[in-house]
C-alpha cells in the first residue's frame, strides 16, 4: 500500500468532508471508520476515483501514512 500524506478518522458527514476537502487540495488521505461498513460505502461512493485510501483497522490506518504521520480525528 502507498502511503498516505493525512489520515482522517470519523465518517461521519463532518468527517467525509474534511477527507474530501483535503483531498481536493492535492493531499492523498487514509480514513478510518469504527464501522468497516461506512468506510466501504465512503470509499465506493463518494470518494471512487479520488486518493482516498479506506482501512479497516487501527493498525493498518496508521501504519498507512507517511511519517511524520498527521491526522484528523473527528468525533461525533
């Protein structure tokens, strides 16, 4: 797996946002979801076709960025 640049854990809406937000400013983006289902329907929806790398748990999410690692967490 590349590695990503910023990761963003919540699925939420504001949490969807930031990733695509970010990912829109030329930034490649891991994302974490406690359900594995709103991370699947994030990245087969709303963010196909972008640099947006789903994971699926915490390990693989940080070990899926660049170091130093920044991320986001969005807690609802």
């Amino acid at each position: 797996m590349n590695q990503q640049q910023v990761g963003v854990i919540g699925l939420a809406d504001l949490g969807k946002d930031i990733a695509l937000n970010i990912e829109s400013r030329g930034f490649s983006v891991s994302v974490y979801s406690h359900s594995s289902s709103k991370t699947k329907e994030f990245i087969k929806k709303e963010a196909k076709g972008k640099r947006v790398v789903g994971t699926y748990s915490i390990s693989e999410f940080v070990h899926s960025l660049k170091k130093p690692r920044n991320t986001k967490d969005i807690i609802k």
